[in-house]
C-alpha cells in the first residue's frame, strides 16, 4: 500500500494498512500523518479521496467585520485546493475582482501593491483572492486592534501593508487544524525566494539546493554557521532590512517606488525555539507589542511553516 505524508508528500510503502494513518516521515524526521494513494496493485495514478472532503478547512480572518467596506466571507466555500499552475500573463483584473462583491473593494494603495505584485511573476493559479487585505490607514483603522492571538501566541497586525492570499493545501490544513492550532509569524525574504517558495510549498535552508541545483548560501550580514529558518510574530522585525531588502520599482505612471515582501505564516508551535533579535538593535525598542527578547522565531523544520499570504509594502 502506498501512502503519502501530508506536509512533505514523501511516499511511504506498507504491506499492511497504517494504524490512524500515523508514521514516522524520513524527510520531516517526525511521527505524521499520510493519507492513502494506492493500493501495490491498483493503477499508479489512482488518488485518495482526501479524508476532510466533506468538511473544508475554515480560514480565519483578521476583523474584516470591524471594517466599514469588509464583510464576513461565507463559511461553506471550499477555499484551499490547489489548482494546476496556470502560466498564462497575470493581469490586474484576476487578483482585484472578488468572488462577490461584499468581499473586497481595492483601494488605491492595494492597487499599488498589486502592481509590484504583477511584476514577480508568480503564477495566479498560486493566489487566493478572497484572502486579500488591505493594512494601509483607509482600509485598516487606527481604532482597530493592534495585535490578535492565534494558536495560543500573540503576533502584531501588518500595518501599511497589502496582503494577497495564497492556496493553502487542504488536506494538511484540515489534519493539523492550522487555522486554530498554529500561530501566525512573518518571514521576511527577497522576491526571487518568495516566489520559489509559494510555487514549491517548500521552505530551503542554507545548504539546500534548488531545483535549478543552485546552493542556498547564507546572506551576507547575517550570522556564519547558522542553518535554520527564522521567523517572528511582528512585521517591524521580519520586515527590516536585514530580512526584507528594498527593491526599485516604477509605476505605470513613471512614479518610482521602494517595495518590499513578506510572507505570512501559520507555523506549528512547539516546533520552533524563541530568541532575542539577533540584527544588532541593542536597547533600542524593535516593536512596540512584541519585546525584542522573544521577537525572532528559529526551527529547522521547514515543514512546520505554511505561507498563506504575500505581503507587499510600497513607499517613496
């Protein structure tokens, strides 16, 4: 029988059924849960019907209630399977209009930002655009809350940036119950990584190589001899320089801009250690909400973070 786990897709063959589905993954070097392909002598391209089929995963949201032009998105719909990519040209109007009008209406920062976004070259196939928010001062008010809980642990609200949502696999979201089981955290990077990221659902470390068999290398500036992957629960850190360089970028108009991303996370708790900022900025306050000794999140579980938005940030 053949079995595939559901974080890292490794495939594992038995003779005998797996007892609750549950063994150890020689890629996530941990006890997890697989889900059934096949059977020795069914066709290889048989498929397991996904065990959460009949009830979809339930995305939270950050208080769309509590904005004027933002209501509550409808509970029911199936918001996370994966299409196939699509690598046709990505225009403006595929990422704006919304599955209904109560959605989401685009301010002009959000289209902006979207128009940074366009210039990645990421698959649309990749978004989901029923997640898309919009953290700049009209869309987000300054009564609104500065920080939320989730999974347990506090992490700061992204103010001034513009998020696009991401598919998020169902099966594994529906296994771990990462929408009420693992917080948020941010991971700060530059573009050509984000985008390898969210096309390959996969997360590198110094020392890996890409599918193009290029050797991730740590970055200059940052610490020597240190292969994890780090993460943070406020934006303030994992979109600072040292994470998240500033690129050049003209508008349509001929205006020029500095951009930045950042991902948004869901990362399984327990799996990470907490530590001081590691970026040099001594006593000076990183965030306001979060102190700068428990700011920065370390693992070398590249499994346990799963990206659901790409946050743009876009400046003069």
């Amino acid at each position: 029988m053949l079995y595939k786990c559901i974080i890292c897709k490794t495939s594992k063959s038995t003779s005998q059924p797996l007892l609750n589905k549950t063994a150890f993954c020689e890629t996530c070097k941990c006890s997890r849960k697989f889900f059934y392909v096949a059977s020795d002598d069914a066709p290889s391209a048989a498929v397991a019907k996904s065990d959460s089929s009949s009830s979809a995963p339930k995305r939270p949201f950050e208080l769309a209630a509590s904005l004027p032009h933002r209501k509550s998105e409808p509970q029911s719909r199936d918001r996370s399977r994966s299409p196939a990519l699509d690598r046709r040209r990505c225009s403006e109007v595929d990422f704006v209009r919304p599955p209904s009008s109560a959605t989401f209406r685009p301010c002009a920062y959000f289209t902006l930002c979207l128009r940074y976004m366009l210039t990645l070259g990421i698959s649309k196939g990749l978004f989901n655009r029923q997640y898309n928010r919009c953290y700049c001062e009209n869309c987000y008010s300054i009564t609104s809350r500065d920080f939320l809980v989730e999974g347990g642990s506090k992490y700061v609200i992204p103010r001034g940036w513009v998020r696009f949502g991401l598919i998020v696999d169902q099966a594994q979201a529906a296994v771990e119950d990462i929408w009420n089981k693992w917080v948020v955290s941010y991971h700060g990077t530059k573009p050509e990584a984000a985008k390898s990221i969210i096309e390959h659902h996969q997360f590198l470390i110094p020392g890996d190589r890409t599918i193009s068999g290029d050797k991730i290398r740590i970055p200059n500036g940052h610490i020597p001899d240190k292969y994890e992957v780090y993460t943070s629960p406020t934006i303030a850190y994992s979109g600072c320089d040292v994470y998240s360089r500033s690129v050049p970028f003209q508008s349509p108009s001929g205006k020029l801009y500095q951009a930045k991303i950042v991902l948004q996370c869901r990362q399984q708790p327990q799996t990470y250690t907490i530590q001081s900022e590691t970026i040099g900025a001594g006593a000076k306050r990183i965030c306001p909400i979060i102190p700068n000794s428990e700011i920065e999140y370390f693992t070398v579980m590249r499994a346990s973070i799963v990206p659901y938005g790409l946050l743009v940030r876009v400046f003069e």
